[in-house]
C-alpha cells in the first residue's frame, strides 16, 4: 500500500510538471527559463523520511539550463548527462544568487554550484535530525562520495520513536508488531532499539545501510576523518542544536536564535560541543566528569552532564542521585527535565516519585510554555507504568493554547494520548 502510494505521487507529480512545462512552452518561455526539478526527502517510510540516513538525504534533482544561459552552467553540466558532484538544498540560495550575478553574502551557507560565483566542488555534504514534531532526539551526519558517518548525540532514544504522524503510515504499525511479537531479526530489528554513538556505511557495497563500519579497524581512517569533519562544520556554523529547544528560546529573548547562537557571550558552542560529544561517546566511564558538569555556570553543560548520567544508565545515576536531585531546583527547566527522567528511570521509589512530582509540573503547557511542556512529557513517556499514580493528572493536563503555532497545537495532546494509552492498555492486559 505505502509503496504504491508512492510511485502513484511521483506519477501525479511528474503529470503535474509535465503540465507546467508544455505551459512555459506555449508561453515561448522553455528557453528563457532555468528549470530545478527536485523531490523534499527520500520516501516517506520510516527510516528514510526525517532520518540522517543516505534513504533520506539524497533526493533526484533535475536542472535544466537553456543555451541562453550556458555561460552559466558548471563545467560537469552535460544535456541528458548527470554528476557524481556534491549538492545539497542549503547550496540552493547561493546558487541562484549566483545565477542573478550577485555575489552570496559570507554569512550564508552553502556554496553556489551553477553561475557567476560558482564555488569549487565540496568535498561534504552534512545533515541533521532535531525535533520531529512531538518527538526529540539530536543526530549530525556526514558523507562524502562513498561514506556516510552519523553521530548521534541521543543514543539512548530508540530510532522508531513514537511518531503519531510517522504511526499513520500501514508499513509503521505491521513493522513495530512484528518486532513486539519477536518474529524479526537483525537489521530488521535495528529501528526499534537505541543507537550506538557512531555509524559509518559503506554507500557503495551497502546502499541499504546496515552494516555499521564504524568500530570496523580498516575504516577508522575515514571514521576519524569524516568526525573531524562533521565537528569543524557544527562549529563553524555555531549549530544552535546543542541547546534543548526550550533553553534556545530563553537565551534568544529579544534577537533571533541565529543571532544568539553567533554571539560568543551567549553560546560557548565549543565547550557546550565537547560536553555533549564526551556525554554520548557511549563509553561508562567519565562520572567524575559528569558530576562535575552539573555544577558548570553554563545550564547547556548542565543539561548535557545531566545527559550523560541518563545515557550511562543506573550505575551512573545511583552514584549522582545527590546531584541530580539538587538538578530538581536547576535555573533551566530543560536541566530539571532530564535529571527527573535519570532518577525516575533509575532510581529508587522515593526518587521516582520526586521526579513524576516535578514532571507533571513541567509538562503544564500554560504555565511552562510548549517547548519544556513536550520536553516534560517526553520523559514522562519514557518512565512507563511508573506514571500511573499520577494517571489522572496526566489526564488533566492543558493539551491546547491559542497561542501556540497553529502546525505545533496539537503535539501535546499527542504526547498525553500516547502516554494515556500505554498505561490503558498495561492496566488491561492479563
């Protein structure tokens, strides 16, 4: 059904364009015009749309330049030719700058692959997963012409998280039924578990990608090249990623977040960068350190030591119940979020019922606002039937507000849904 779907969509889109483009014919047009053709994303089956994986970013991408304009055309531009050249969709804007004869600004990103400005080949192309409507999670990724390196910063979230969009889609509900029935087996498992820190794919023996090279000897060379990579370009664009959405909001009051995230004073990217990168490495070890981090002046260090204390499990936090439950009172509710999520998930009854306390406080969206609301409820959801005391509370939390972007009104009512239903449906179950 899903497939069909979708090869029926690209029929009815290339219908459409082929409709667009007998129009520019009769209009004599076709050879004053430059003509992009391009899809958004890979198919819209889980694990290729909002995925940093290859089945996501690459997209076809049609251009076609009338002899008019061949001044303009890069030198791999063949008619009914194609490259292996690198491009990606932040390229589109200085592109047609470029195209027009004005020169892209330095603050854009991006390079320009066509026109008067063009820029040399790149080397990278790089991509990203933040929030996915109600869902949170933190993936940067990387790829050449043959690798794709993924770092994930939140390895402790499974890929297939709960996406009531994603959910929609028959393939989605058979995949995960399957998987809770235990009828499926490696690589067909992998979507529904945690992530390792790092994935390498060889895009030339394994376009499906699912052989993971990255502890893989013979290829730490280019592992170690394409994170060197991968760290450069986080930092030379001040990715604004490494701050909970909830603590972008609160340090860009007055300016934009793009302003906050290239004022030093207000986003230590490089420090921030190295606490997380040292919180998801994956490795048990680093306590001390973490420990430490809850103390830091800065609360995106404290939110990712809180972070790296969650990843590590109960050890870690057994050995940090005094700190986090200090984190309970931290200045940034993103900080307080994730240590009640530590200390719900593994700590002790009393600790438990300290974090469902201040989480079901967090995740009132008139009082807290949207973003720390559906950061509140996504640590909620992961402590499970541990919430069930505070069932009716849940229940009763606010779902709607006005205020809110119209396309993000209905996340929270998502979130208590789904928590709703799982508690429901264990409370039934023999």
């Amino acid at each position: 059904h899903d497939w069909a779907q979708y090869y029926d969509r690209i029929t009815e889109m290339d219908t459409k364009v082929g409709q667009n483009l007998k129009e520019l014919e009769n209009a004599g047009l076709t050879e004053e015009t430059i003509i992009f053709y391009y899809g958004d994303h890979g198919s819209g089956m889980p694990r290729s749309k909002r995925s940093p994986y290859n089945s996501w970013l690459q997209v076809p991408l049609v251009i076609y330049i009338p002899p008019k304009f061949r001044h303009l055309m890069p030198k791999d531009y063949k008619t009914n030719g194609k490259t292996n050249r690198l491009a990606g969709f932040v390229d589109f804007a200085p592109t047609l700058l470029s195209l027009a004869g004005i020169k892209p600004p330095k603050h854009m990103q991006g390079n320009a692959f066509m026109g008067k400005y063009e820029a040399k080949p790149q080397q990278y192309q790089f991509g990203f997963r933040g929030r996915m409507d109600e869902r949170y999670d933190m993936v940067r990724s990387v790829r050449n012409k043959r690798y794709i390196y993924i770092r994930n910063f939140m390895p402790h979230k499974i890929y297939g998280q709960y996406l009531d969009y994603m959910f929609k889609t028959p393939t989605t509900r058979v995949w995960k039924k399957l998987y809770d029935e235990g009828k499926l087996k490696p690589p067909q498992t992998y979507f529904w578990e945690t992530k390792p820190s790092e994935e390498l794919y060889d895009l030339h023996h394994d376009p499906d990608e699912v052989r993971n090279l990255a502890n893989s000897k013979e290829h730490q060379k280019i592992r170690d090249e394409l994170n060197k990579a991968l760290q450069k370009h986080i930092l030379s664009i001040r990715d604004i990623g490494l701050l909970s959405e909830a603590e972008t909001y609160v340090r860009s009051k007055n300016m934009t977040p793009y302003e906050m995230g290239q004022n030093p004073q207000l986003y230590d990217i490089e420090n921030i960068l190295k606490m997380a990168l040292f919180a998801s490495s994956g490795k048990p070890t680093g306590q001390t350190k973490l420990i430490k981090g809850l103390s830091n002046k800065d609360s995106a260090i404290r939110y990712w030591a809180a972070m790296g204390i969650l990843m590590r499990g109960k050890p870690a936090v057994m050995a940090s119940r005094k700190e986090l439950h200090r984190a309970l009172n931290d200045s940034s509710k993103s900080v307080r979020c994730i240590a009640a999520e530590a200390l719900g998930k593994y700590g002790t009854p009393a600790d438990v019922t300290a974090s469902v306390n201040e989480l079901i406080k967090l995740s009132d969206l008139n009082e807290q606002g949207l973003y720390v609301a559906m950061l509140a409820l996504n640590s909620l959801d992961q402590l499970g039937n541990k919430t069930r005391p505070i069932r009716d509370q849940i229940a009763k939390l606010p779902q709607h507000n006005k205020s809110v972007n119209r396309r993000m009104r209905s996340y929270i009512n998502r979130l208590v849904v789904h928590i709703l239903s799982k508690l429901d449906a264990k409370q039934k179950s023999p």
